[in-house]
C-alpha cells in the first residue's frame, strides 16, 4: 500500500473589519424606492477583489458593495499555504514591477514593508540532455542578437538565427500571427523548442504555435508595425524601450508572507461581506439594473443591484453574457483557457546540497528525455527567495500542464507527487522523501491568447461599453500577470463609479431619490 505523506496546511485568513451587514435589496414600485445602492462583483480572485477595494476607496460607504464567489475561497490564483513550516505560494508566484499597479496597491495597502525581489540565483532551461543558464537578454525568449542564445542552440540552430536579419520581411501593420509559427519560419525550429516555447508555456500554459504575437508580444508587434526589418531588429527595439531607467533593479516582486496577506488586506479594505459558494447562474437587464440568478438550479436566489463587474473567466464570461449581450459573449468564446497544478515539496534540509545553485528550470519539451517529464518547470524556492529558507526543510515548486494537455493532470495527488519527485530526481538526482506536500490545481484559469486575441477583447469591451452598470475585469482581457488584473480592476472599478455619479446626479435633479450628497471618486 501506498503511505500517507503529511499534507500541506492552508493558511487561515484573518477576519475583514468594518463589514457591513447586508441591505434589503428588494424595491418598491417607484422608479427607485430605496436610496441604498448596491454593486456586485461576481469573482473573488485579484481582479474581483481589486475592484471591490476601489470601488468602496472612491465611493466610501455610498454603496453596499457584494462579492459574489462560486468556490468556497477568495483569492482565485492567490493561494498560500504553510508547507514545512513555510509560506508556499502555490498559485501565482510573483509579478513583474516595471508595470507599476502591484506595486502601487502594496504599498496603498500597507503592505510595503513586506515587499520581496528574488535573490541572485539565476534560473536555468533544460533542452536536449543539456542544463544551460536561461538566456537574459530575450522578449520571451525572441534574442535581440543570435549570439544571445548561442549556448542553448547548436551551430546550426545559431546560424538559422543569425540568418533571420537577412530574410525579406513581409509584415503589415495591425497584422497578426502565431508566434511559434512566425519564428519557426524565420529563425528555425530550435529557437522554438528549447526557449520560446517553454517561456511561453510557463507563463500562459499554452504552445507557441497557438499563441499570438500581438497580444504576448505587443513591444515586438508594435515595433514590426513601425518599420523594424526583422523580428531580431524588433525584439532589440522592445528590449531597448523595456530597459528601466535606473539602469537595472528587480524585474520581479512577490510577498514575505505570501499573496494571501494581499487577498487579506484587499478583503479588509473593500469592507465587504463575499458570499461565498454561490455560483452566479445568470445576468439579466432590470428597469433599473441588473439582475443575478445565484446558486445551484432549483435552490438559487435573485439578487437586484444597481451594476455589476463580471471579474470571472473566459467561460464564465460566455455563459453570463449569452441573454443580455450575445455579441460580447460570442467574443469571450473565442478564449479558450488551459488547466495547471502546482506540486510543492518540503524536503530534508539535507537535500539541500544536492540542489543546482540555481533559481529553478524551464523544461524544454524538445529532447528524447525532456519529452518524458511531465513537470514544465521547477522553482527552487529557497534559492529564489531569501524569505523561504528554512533550517529544516527545502521547499521545491513543480508547475504542471499545458493546453491541450489533459492527460498531464487527469492523475490523482499521490500520481502527481511520484510524478514529480521522478522528475526532480531524473533532473538532479535527489530522491529524498519529503517531509511534506501539497497540490493545487487551477482548472481552466489560464486564458490562451490566440492570433486575433485583441480583436476579440475589442469586441467585449465595446459591447460592455454600451450596457450601463456593466464592467468586466480579469486575465481575458489584457494580460494574465497581477499588474495587468489589477489594472482592468481599476478601470472597471472607475466605470461604475462614473456610471453611479451620472445616475445619482440625474436622480438627483428630478428630486425622486434620496442620493449621497455629491459626486464620488475622482
């Protein structure tokens, strides 16, 4: 019989202060019988929450404010456990800091003094047999130069990539294409394989021949639209703008304590009461709002609110939209999403010194043995953060799955775990039992930005833009890092805030509502 590993504990999520208690929501048979204006936002994942905080930080206590989440926890792709005795990010990991907006809310949030950069360690790609220091000096692994790749391509894979420069380029601007593709074509299939493909994978889940260029390249799209002769001669463009203007600096950012202290914050600030396990199976148009059908079929409820921010998933999007918006609900159809599980293991400090003295490595799906592996990527933890080192226990962080992909994941716990500590031991030789494990799986949280992605999201948001009280937030939209979920949330957020000002101040001109004195927010 298989033994029973110790599991990982989740961390318990303090209280939020100053929650207030739920209105009457029902409406008399004025135009607005009742002064009280609520706003639900259906997803308590970043996106969900962020929206929420701004909402109740520009319009104060103006509003009942209801985040409605179909799981039992808040955070979505935030999630922190205690594995070892170790905070464990098992969701998202870390941001990127030159996109200013997670910085920005960290700090806003109090939440400064906890702000952590990796250490020195450098992160490494594994690809034909090979272990090799990860190129830096790439856009996602598209080099400025051949010479940038050099130590991971054979001389041939080099050459193609030299070659590329003198290729006549045939690029129209507002184009788009398959990255994969495109790169296979000009610069050779290695490029592909062993870099570009398993960066992309660990950031979307996805292959590169699916991917898009102008949605999970924009810098490399826009200078192509603007004249660049080759794809090398746009990624030196990119790299060039991309460079900080101190010269250097962190590129990532994450927490001391884990992003669970930011769900915490977030849900303490926005002053909210979520319901929670309350999946939302419908959106309807009310004379004077929005109406929710939650909860399971048969035993749900109606709730009626003044607007509403749709911070959920591709497929939650579609179905939600289907009755009110057909045409932005057809365009959410377009993103398909991709499944991913997170394995971390606690093991004996002893292991330790087997451990590269590295950050992590991207695995390169490209020779006869890393197409055996099922992991795509393993984090050294205590390597890459100084915060996660213990006395006791060496934390390591697999991520698994891709799109397309299912048979990766369609394993039980104690299967996904053997299958990691196989591949961690194929890849450094350590096979020493942990001390402790866990599991996450994201199901279909990954949005897969195909050629034509941006079209689509133009779609929704022009659809959205004409339905009054109605925003949408998340990782559909404009990227799938905090920064940029925060960023939709804070939009979203400053919609329905200039959506109730106008409402309120024509209420308020007719005099048949008693309405908060003035307009809110900026």
């Amino acid at each position: 019989m298989r033994g029973r590993r110790p599991r990982a504990q989740p961390r318990s999520r303090r209280p939020a202060r100053n929650r207030p208690g739920h209105a009457d929501s029902h409406r008399g048979a004025g135009a607005l019988a009742v002064s009280i204006t609520r706003v639900a936002v259906v997803g308590g994942g970043i996106s969900g929450l962020t929206t929420a905080y701004r909402l109740r930080t520009l319009l104060g206590s103006a509003v009942e404010i209801e985040i409605i989440e179909g799981s039992r926890r808040l955070g979505g792709a935030l999630r922190t456990v205690e594995l070892g005795g170790v905070a464990l990010d098992v969701g998202a990991e870390a941001f990127l800091v030159r996109r200013p907006e997670a910085v920005e809310l960290i700090e806003e949030l109090g939440l400064g003094a906890q702000l952590r950069h990796p250490t020195s360690a450098a992160p490494t790609v594994r690809a034909e047999g090979r272990t090799v220091p990860l190129p830096t000096r790439t856009m996602l692994g598209l080099p400025g130069a051949a010479a940038d790749v050099a130590d991971l391509l054979s001389a041939q894979g080099t050459a193609r990539v030299a070659a590329e420069p003198t290729m006549p380029l045939r690029w129209e601007a507002g184009r788009d294409a398959a990255v994969g593709l495109l790169l296979r074509e000009r610069a050779g299939d290695e490029l592909v394989d062993r870099l570009v493909d398993p960066l992309l994978g660990g950031v979307y889940a996805g292959r590169a021949d699916a991917l898009g260029l102008r949605a999970t390249l924009p810098a490399v799209a826009t200078a192509l639209d603007r004249g660049a002769g080759s794809l090398l001669a746009a990624a030196c463009v990119a790299l060039t703008a991309g460079r900080r203007p101190t010269g250097g600096g962190p590129v990532f950012g994450t927490l001391s304590g884990g992003f669970e202290r930011l769900v915490d914050a977030l849900v303490a600030g926005s002053a909210v009461h979520p319901r929670l396990g309350r999946p939302v199976r419908g959106l309807a148009r009310t004379p004077h709002g929005w109406r929710l059908e939650l909860g399971p079929t048969g035993e749900g409820e109606q709730l009626d609110v003044d607007a509403v921010v749709l911070a959920v998933p591709a497929p939650a999007l579609r179905r939600l939209l289907a009755d009110p918006l057909p045409a932005a609900s057809a365009a959410a159809s377009r993103v398909e999403v991709a499944s991913s599980a997170v394995v971390g293991l606690a093991l004996p400090w002893i292991a330790a010194q087997a451990l590269p003295e590295s950050s992590g490595v991207l695995v390169a799906a490209s020779g006869p043995q890393e197409k055996t592996l099922s992991v795509k990527a393993f984090t050294f933890s205590g390597r890459k953060w100084a915060h996660a080192r213990s006395a006791e226990v060496v934390l390591v962080r697999a991520s698994m799955g891709r799109h397309g992909e299912a048979r990766v994941l369609q394993r039980d716990d104690a299967e996904l775990v053997d299958a990691v500590r196989a591949d961690l031991a194929a890849l450094t030789g350590i096979t020493a039992t942990p001390v402790a494990t866990v599991v996450a799986r994201w199901g279909g949280g990954l949005p897969q930005y195909a050629p034509g992605h941006l079209d689509a999201v133009a779609v929704l948001e022009r659809e959205i833009a004409g339905s009054a009280g109605l925003a949408v937030a998340g990782a559909t939209l404009h990227g799938v890092g905090l920064p940029a979920c925060i960023g939709t949330a804070n939009t979203a957020a400053r919609r329905i805030v200039g959506y109730l000002n106008n409402r309120w101040a024509s209420h308020a001109a007719r005099g048949d509502v008693a309405v908060p004195g003035g307009t809110m927010g900026p």
